[in-house]
C-alpha cells in the first residue's frame, strides 16, 4: 500500500512538472518580455515544492529596457537636450518625436537597471565619470554666462535696486513681475541666436541640461540599488558562513607543502566571506556620485 502511495505522488510530480514546462514553455513563446516572470515562478515551483522544472532556452527579451545605458552614455549631450526630466514619476520622456516616428521613446530605473544587468554594474562607475566631464563642461558655460559683463552689470543694477526696496511696502520682500519683464525686455536688447532666443532663454535651457544630467545620474544610482535587490537573493547568509579553515585542517597529518597552501587558499577566504577584504569601489567615483546623487 506504501508503494503505491509512493508511485502515485511521484507521478502527480511528474504530470505537474510537465504541465509547467509546457505551460511556461508556451507562454513565453507568446511573450517574450514575460520570461523573467515564468522564471522567478518555477524558482519558486523547485524552492516550495521541490519540482524540477526544465530550462526552456528561449531568447529572453523585455519592453522595459528601451534605451541603453550604453547608448545614453556615449550620447549624453544630445539626451539632456531631448529628453525631458520628470523628478516626481523618475522617468525621462523624448521632447518630440523623431520624423516618422509614432511613439515617444522613454527611459526609467527599470530600464537602466535591464541595462545594468547585461552589461553589469561596472558600467555605473564609467556612466558617472561621463557625466562628471559633462558637468564640467557645462558648469564652465554657467561661470562664463554670469561673468560677462553685460550680464553682470544688468544683474547688479537689479540687485542694487532690490536691496534698496525690498523692505517697502511696494516689494514686501518679492521680485516684482514688472520688474522681471522689463529685465528680460532689456536682455533682448543685447541680440537673439538664429531661432530667436535670447542670452536668458539659452541661459534656461543650459540649467536644464545639467538638471537632467543630475537626474540621470539619480537614476542611474536608483537603478543600481534596484539592480543589488533582485541580485541580493543569490548571496549566501552572511552570519551562516562555515569556517573553511576548520574542515579543511580536519583531515589529519599534513605535510609542509599542505599547510602552505592551506593557509595561502583557505585563510583568505574566511577572510572575504567575512567582510575582511577591501571594498572594492573607486574613492574618486564614489566621492563623484556623493557629489551628483
């Protein structure tokens, strides 16, 4: 009777084990982009029930990617000035479409965080030192725009008439609107480029491309700890690590040559599993993203 129990909840596992293979197998041929989802099923169908499940070798694909990092990354000024910046949603949205395009482009934390996976995480450090240079840059433009003189003086002569008046009742501590219109009006006297914008407009849109640099940079560190969070899983229990030292010196008499190696191998090890190694991250990119971040 015990055998047929066994026989009868072996083959139950065999027809269950089948039926997602062929399941999943299925589906994802359908979708592709739905293939991490089948995959952290079955891990759970071997983690909770112990049901092996087989690989099914499809090409996997995603709808969230969209832009890669890569892509980004080499064409970093044509994206800040494309792309418009949304802090609340963390999401990226392309100014207008192409010519023929029907559809907007995008990019988020998920999709830099796909990037990051098929690249791996060493393309965040070379991403922030892009954009680092890239400030720089752009920061030097800021300097030179507020240091010329024409500038300097309209903005002074502002400055002096706002100190004077701001404790009037007229002020009361606010920038008057007018005020602010006949100083734009003024600044449109010193000329226009050839698509009609003034030195204040190209002054405004060159501090919106290094807020979105900044952004990007947000993103790139958020998709980074969103990236480690899916990938912390695969790292062992940090307070359940065996000694290695310990069994491997369990084997009875060793010679010199044995105990060389033992302590050149297995001592380091213990070691890094136990958090005495280096930490393995570049100061000055780590000091660069305390800047930016």
């Amino acid at each position: 009777m015990r055998a047929l129990c066994v026989r009868a909840c072996c083959a139950c596992c065999l027809q269950v084990e089948h039926y997602l293979d062929r399941t999943f197998y299925n589906l994802t041929t359908v979708a592709l982009h739905d293939w991490k989802t089948y995959g952290e099923m079955s891990n759970l169908a071997k983690e909770i029930y112990g049901l092996d499940l087989n690989e099914n070798h499809l090409p996997i694909g995603t709808l969230d990617q969209g832009l890669d990092i890569l892509q980004v990354m080499r064409n970093i000024d044509v994206f800040v000035e494309r792309y418009l910046y949304n802090l609340n949603e963390q999401v990226f949205v392309e100014r207008s479409p192409e010519r023929g395009a029907r559809h907007l482009n995008s990019i988020n934390i998920h999709s830099i965080s796909g990037s990051i996976r098929s690249h791996g995480p060493g393309i965040m450090n070379t991403t922030v030192n892009f954009v680092y240079q890239f400030l720089s840059q752009k920061f030097f433009i800021f300097s030179q725009f507020l240091a010329d003189k024409y500038i300097k003086s309209h903005l002074s002569r502002e400055r002096r008439w706002y100190k004077k008046e701001k404790e009037s009742e007229e002020v009361d501590g606010q920038y008057p609107y007018a005020r602010a219109v006949k100083f734009n009006k003024d600044i449109k006297k010193l000329g226009v480029n050839e698509e009609g914008l003034t030195f204040i407009d190209q002054f405004r849109l060159l501090i919106t491309e290094i807020g979105n640099a900044l952004g990007f940079v947000r993103m790139v560190r958020s998709a980074g700890l969103h990236y480690v969070s899916n990938a912390i899983k695969f790292v062992p229990d940090i307070t359940r690590i065996i000694n290695f030292e310990k069994y491997a010196g369990g084997g009875g008499a060793k010679d010199d040559v044995d105990r060389l190696r033992e302590k050149r191998v297995v001592n380091p090890l213990d070691e890094r599993l136990g958090g005495g190694g280096g930490e393995g991250e570049d100061d000055e990119v780590r000091a660069r993203l305390r800047v930016l971040a």
